[in-house]
C-alpha cells in the first residue's frame, strides 16, 4: 500500500460524521451511507480505497469463504445445527435449544461500557464469570441490572 493510500485513509479519521457520508458515497458510487457510526464508516471507507487501489479478493477466494461458511460456521449457519433446537416444549415440559443460540462451547463476547463480557454458550444455560445462569437474560440484568432481553443484549 502506497504513502499516498495510508495518509488519506488516516486522513479520513478526522472527518466528521457529514464529510464521511459525502466520502462514503464517492467511494460507493452514489450509494447512501448505510449508518451514521463514525468508526464503521470509516473502516468501509478505508477497505474500499484500498480495493479500488489493489483489486478485490478474486472470484475463487470469495468461492473458497462461502464454501468454508457453509461448511464450518455453525453459528451462522443455521442448516448444521439440529433440527430439535427449536424452542418448544419437550415430553419432560423444559424447553428445548432455540435455534438463534450458538452452538454449545462459543463464547458470546459484548463489550459493555468498556467491559469486555465473554459468556460461554453450555448445553443448558450459559456460563459467565464462573456462575451458570440459565438465559443470557439473568446474564443482561446482573451486568447492567435492569431488564434486557438477552438476544437483544448480546445482538444474537
């Protein structure tokens, strides 16, 4: 990458939250800025500079990503998780896996007011600071403690 790419893309830190959306559209050829978070901006901003500067990930590496998602990312993809995830009552009357939740073992990670939260994801219920809790909603209301629903919360 070129002096020339850095200092502008350094540059382009400074801007306000106006003059990135006008950059933003010059980049994106007309297109609206999707969000007014400065640092997103900024981080599309810099990637498509620098694509436009050296070329985009070829045709085969974007093949080779969705074939690896599709193949080894549970979280996302909903099709590896098993079917009897879905949250409805069971013979013994306890609900089973909701079918948002990652898979068990992941670690959900928030930052909240500048604490890092790791929530580890367990067959039942979750694991956070060393205490098993049952829903990532009794994990929200012990971090902030008021009512939160938990897949808003940690954005699942």
């Amino acid at each position: 990458m070129g002096d020339n790419t850095i200092t502008e893309i350094m540059a382009l830190k400074e801007l306000s939250l106006g003059e990135l959306e006008k950059k933003y559209e010059e980049v994106f050829d007309g297109k609206k800025a999707p969000s007014n978070n400065k640092v997103y901006l900024w981080r599309k901003i810099a990637y498509r500079i620098q694509e436009l500067e050296h070329g985009g990930l070829s045709s085969e590496a974007q093949g080779k990503i969705e074939e690896f998602i599709q193949k080894y990312d549970p979280v996302n993809n909903k099709a590896l998780r098993p079917d009897n995830t879905f949250p409805e009552r069971s013979k013994k009357g306890t609900f089973s896996r909701d079918k948002r939740l990652p898979i068990p073992g992941t670690v959900i990670t928030k930052e909240y007011k500048g604490i890092k939260l790791q929530v580890k994801t367990l067959d039942s219920g979750f694991e956070y600071n060393n205490k098993t809790y049952k829903s990532l909603t009794a994990i929200a209301k012990e971090v902030t403690g008021a009512h939160w629903n938990g897949y808003l919360f940690f954005n699942l």
